[in-house]
C-alpha cells in the first residue's frame, strides 16, 4: 500500500506519517513549502510523481480564530486545497481521505452526539471553509471519505492539554469553561482510524472523534487527575472567554456507520491516558 500524506510536518500528519510507515507501508510525506496544494498543476503533479493508492490529506488551515480575518485565505486552502487534490486522486486512481472538523456543526443539537445523516449548518468561516473544502472534493473524486473529527490534540505539537499542563506549572489554580461539550480525540487514535479508512472503501462522511464526550472543564479536571497535577480547575463559560470565532456550544460526535465499516474511536479518557504517556517520554 503507497499513501502519501498531505501536511505531513503538522501534529496530524506526523503521526499518520509514522504509524503508515509502522505498517509497513510505502508512506510519502508532503508540506508547505515544497507542495502547495492551492495550485492545481502543483497538486496533479505531486500526486502523479508518487502514484499512491490512498492520499491522507490532513493539510488544512486551522487557525479558527484567523479564519474569521481571513476567511478568503482560509477559503483557498480547505476548499481549493481540497478540490485540487481531489482532482489530482481522480486522475491518478487514487482514494482519498480527507480530514475535516466538528465546527461544520452550529451546537444546537440537543440530548444526543451528531451523527453523519445530521444537516450541517456552520456558525463561522473556519467551519464555512471546512464544508466547502468538503463539497469540493466529493465533487472531483468519487471514492473518498470525510473524517470528521474533534478537539484534536497530540504530542509533540501544540494542543489544548499542552496548555494546561503548561499553565499548571505557573498557577494554581485555572479557568474553563463548562458550556462547551464536544469529543476530544487523541491523534494516537484517529491516525490508526484514518490509515483504516484508506484501505477501506467506505465512502462518504465518517464521524471519527474521541468517545464519549466532556466539556473543556471536565477534559481539564481529568486531564490534571491522570497526570497528577495538583491545580484548581474552576468552573466558567463562553462569556468570559470572548474570541473572534463563535465555537459550537455541543459538538459531541459518533458514528452510525460502523456496521458498514467505519472505524470507533476509543473513549476519549483514553486518549488523555496515551497522550501524556508520549509526552511523559520527552
């Protein structure tokens, strides 16, 4: 099996990188500067000299906040991005699997996860781009996958239980709010989920986040309890925590696809667990 992975220096993308390599397939890495993916002769040319099976495609502009200052930026990498490598795999005979987020959610959704059957409806630029990136790739490529994920963190790279380990260290006592409740997924879950998709032929939309689901205090509080960590977590909400980008109030996601093969993520209590045993090592 040959996979090239596209953004491939991220937090993702190394470990996709890796654990392919780990399977013992052909994997090829790709990143800015080298490949830029908003050109469309670029993407074809790549694609074309590697000859992959499978594109793994986790480049994407991820700066949520940015997105709303920037969107026609953002635009140009998740859409036109997207579209370009779908229309690179369609020529080379590849099956792609695309990374794409909650945030293609508004949170409205009550009393249980979203599922893929689920109407999106995006609150910001950055969810805005992600669809768009998504409804440009289904369109050039037909044996695709979305894996919609959440809250994704990893080490080495910057996550939001780096910065709250890291705070723990100077303060203690934090913050967080608790009007937030998603999925957390844990990059040594999802990378295995994703490498599962590409030797799959499931199509279309899988919801591949963390199981269960928390609020941004309650992943703090276990987070702290596994690791340790003798700080305060006290309890606030979004009102205190202005941002440019309005995120999902509930974006707790599941599949209900797995009878057709998608992958189940772990519970995300056990990403925190495999998270901090990595970050422990360095």
């Amino acid at each position: 099996m040959r996979v090239l992975v596209t953004g491939a220096a991220g937090m993702l993308g190394r470990r996709v990188l890796a654990d392919a390599a780990a399977r013992g397939w052909d994997a090829v890495g790709i990143d800015l500067p080298d490949a830029d993916l908003t050109d469309a002769a670029a993407a074809s040319a790549i694609v074309a000299r590697h000859a992959p099976d499978a594109i793994v495609h986790c480049a994407a502009w991820v700066d949520v906040d940015g997105a709303e200052e920037r969107e026609a930026d953002a635009l140009r990498v998740n859409e036109s991005g997207s579209r370009n490598v779908g229309q690179a795999a369609a020529q080379a005979g590849a099956r792609v699997v695309a990374v794409s987020t909650d945030y293609v959610f508004d949170g409205t959704l009550t009393g249980r996860p979203y599922v893929e059957s689920d109407p999106v409806a995006p609150l910001g630029a950055y969810g805005r781009t992600k669809l768009a990136g998504e409804v440009a790739l289904a369109a050039e490529v037909d044996d695709h996958a979305i894996a919609r994920t959440a809250w994704l963190f990893g080490w080495p790279g910057k996550s939001f239980p780096d910065t709250m380990l890291r705070a723990a260290e100077t303060r203690d006592r934090v913050a967080v709010v608790t009007d937030q409740v998603g999925s957390p997924t844990w990059t040594g879950h999802l990378s295995p989920a994703l490498l599962d998709l590409a030797a799959s032929d499931v199509r279309g939309p899988v919801h591949t986040a963390g199981g269960g689901q928390c609020s941004w205090h309650e992943l703090t509080v276990e987070l702290y309890r596994q690791a340790g960590v003798a700080c305060a977590v006290d309890e606030t909400t979004s009102a205190d925590f202005v941002r440019p980008a309005e995120r999902p109030a509930w974006s707790v996601m599941a599949t209900e696809r797995a009878a057709a093969g998608a992958p189940v993520l772990p519970a995300w209590q056990d990403g925190v667990a495999g998270y901090l045993i990595e970050r422990n090592k360095t």
